[in-house]
C-alpha cells in the first residue's frame, strides 16, 4: 500500500554501502521507522530529503511490517543547525527526546508543530537557546503525559507564595506552609517568575506558547528545573543532553 505524508527525519542510521534507515516524525502516523534504499548515493535523489533535520514530503510503500521511501522531496531543512555545534547538539538532544515521548503509529500534530517551531528558531536565533529547551522539555512532557500539576498547592489550594514547591515524584505543586508542614520530597523551589513561565509553557496556546521573556539568571533557573523535573519523571539519561551540556556556553 502507498500512502503520501510529511515527515521530519529524527533519526537516521547508515546500514550497508548505500542504505539508510530513518526514524520520521509524521503528522498523522506518529513516528515511523522507514528504508532509504541507496539514499547515501551522491546522486539518489532521495539523499537530502532523508538526512537528520530534513521536514520532507514522502511517498511511502507500508508492507506488512516496514516501510519504505519510493519518493522523498524536501520542505525545509534545518541545515543552519549545523553551522553552531550548540544550536547542533540541542537540535539532536530534540529529535532524540521526541523518539522517547512522541507516539508511534497515532496521531501527532501538536509533536510535529512543537518540533519544527523549535527547530525554526535554533536557526534563526529569535529566543534564548534556554528558553527554547524548557518550552520544548515541559511543552512535550505534557502532551506525552507527564504534565505537573501548576494550577495551585495541592494541600490547600494556594494560588502561588514567596516560593511554591514542585514535587519531582508526582508532578503535583505545594506552597511554602504545606511544605513546612508536610515535607515533599524530593521537591523543585519555584520561584514567582519561574513558576509563571512553567504555567505559561504548559497553558497557553502552542501560537503564544514563545511569548514571555525573564531575566537571564531566572531563564537559566527555569531551564535547569525543567530539565531535573523532566529527568525525574522520564528516570532516564539522555547521551544527546550530556552532549549539550559539554559545548553549551549559557548553563
């Protein structure tokens, strides 16, 4: 059977002399692992449309149990990742974070919208590189299932206090008096900015989701404890993240 779609390439893996195997994140069918017969070859047309970072169009022949690319035209790619090794390694920190979270063989809009903002704005430079990963590590950990609870403290309903503690176990928030009270732990100090911009990545919509700015020092607050919230909850490392980690300069 043919089928048509957009895909963006996360992954990819040389097998043979020629051959290629991808990962693609689609709008439609989650991810999917497919065959790019000969697509190493210089010449075969299918090479820049089914390299790491390529958003292509796809014609695929869905057998029993594989696919297989017959037709790969490119949309965008994301080449200019590769001209900064930082704006590089978090780019494949993404694609490697969405093999983990994004479905496979059900629908994915909203991964593919939020993967592809991301992307757009590693090249172009419009956010801090900060802001972008902490939009995109809670963004995908609530729509894969793991959304923290901000609305208010689970113990008495408070709204927010001079600091609010988020709980690394269950995901769910506790204000400064609950805290004392009842220990939560191990447990996430929030501050009232980094909160407000944890609520806003989870809340708003995906369009407006960029539209809130912080000091520098508490944009690196709100990255490093998304970051430990995410790993908590995934109880997993990530060989693209401690990468990152290596070459990033802001941290």
């Amino acid at each position: 059977m043919l089928l048509s779609t957009n895909g963006l390439i996360i992954r990819q893996q040389n097998i043979g002399e020629a051959d290629r195997v991808v990962s693609i994140l689609t709008q439609d069918r989650g991810v999917i692992r497919a065959f790019a017969n000969g697509a190493r070859r210089v010449k075969n047309k299918n090479m820049a449309a089914t390299s790491l970072f390529s958003y292509s169009r796809l014609v695929l022949y869905h057998g029993r149990d594989k696919y297989i690319i017959n037709e790969a035209e490119p949309i965008q790619v994301f080449f200019d990742l590769r001209r900064d090794v930082e704006r590089l390694a978090l780019g494949q920190y993404f694609c490697e974070l969405c093999l983990c979270l994004a479905p496979q063989e059900e629908e994915a809009e909203a991964f593919l919208r939020l993967t592809l903002n991301c992307l757009y704005l590693l090249c172009a430079a419009k956010r801090p590189l900060p802001q972008i990963k902490a939009v995109y590590e809670l963004r995908m950990l609530g729509m894969a299932g793991y959304m923290p609870d901000l609305v208010a403290c689970s113990g008495c309903g408070a709204y927010e206090s001079e600091r609010m503690f988020l709980s690394l176990l269950d995901g769910t928030l506790h204000c400064e008096h609950c805290q004392k009270r009842n220990p939560v732990s191990p447990a996430l100090a929030l501050n009232k900015s980094v909160l407000a911009a944890m609520r806003h990545i989870l809340y708003a919509d995906l369009k407006k989701v960029f539209s809130f700015t912080l000091p520098d020092d508490a944009m690196k607050s709100l990255g490093r404890s998304v970051e430990r919230f995410l790993l908590s909850q995934l109880d997993r490392s990530f060989q693209t993240l401690s990468f990152y980690h290596t070459v990033a300069m802001d941290l």
